[in-house]
C-alpha cells in the first residue's frame, strides 16, 4: 500500500508541475516600471515568457518584435510608454508591417498549381 501512496503523489506532482509549465508556456509575465502584466501568447511556447520593459530602449524593442506586436493585438502597447514615443511608434509599425507581411505573401501566392491534363479519357 505506500508505493501506491508514492504512486499517487509522484503523479500529482507530475500533474501539478506540467499544468504550471503548460501555463508559463502560454502567458507574457510583463515588468513595467508601475506594475506586472499578463499578457496571454498568440501561441504556446517559452519564448519571451517574462519580460522585465522597464528600462527597455529603443533597441529592445526592435529585438523584441513578437512581443511587442503581441502587445499591440491586444490593446496594451500602453504598456510601452516608458520608451520614447516616435521610437515605439516606428517599431511597432515595422512589427505589425513584417507579420502581415509574412501572412498575406503566404496567403497570396499558392506553392503549388493545378495539374493540367492536355487529355482527358473522353476525348
């Protein structure tokens, strides 16, 4: 009976540590000089899960591109006031331009075409 109790208590535990993995993996924990946000992901990965903006430049929000569209898409590129304003603005643009950029060339150009048969088995 106890390595059935240990059973049980390693697989609450594998439970319980995979459920806050699945969540870390999910959310932007993002640090501004006035508070912590959270910000949900467009996708599930670890990248970026914790961002500390408070002293972030101009350069930092170049490099940060993902977040900061994501930041945009839902409403809280307010949280980016901290950096100079013709800076967030310009680097935002490039975010979003690049994104949809990247959506409607794949949206817009098929890869493949369609098969042309000079033939058909009633003529």
């Amino acid at each position: 009976m106890k390595t059935i109790g240990k059973i049980f208590k390693l697989l609450v535990f594998v439970t319980w540590f995979a459920g806050w993995g699945l969540a870390a993996a999910s959310l932007h924990v993002v640090r501004t000089p006035d508070k912590v946000v959270v910000v949900p992901k467009d996708r599930l990965t670890f990248n970026e899960t914790y961002a500390d903006i408070r002293e972030w430049t101009t350069d930092d929000v170049a490099s940060h591109p993902q977040l900061t569209a994501r930041l945009t898409a839902t409403g809280r590129s307010d949280l980016l006031a901290n950096v100079p304003v013709k800076t967030v603005e310009n680097e935002l643009k490039k975010a979003t331009e690049s994104s949809e950029s990247h959506n409607s060339s794949l949206l817009s150009h098929p890869t493949t075409t369609p098969a042309v048969q000079s033939k058909s088995i009633f003529d």
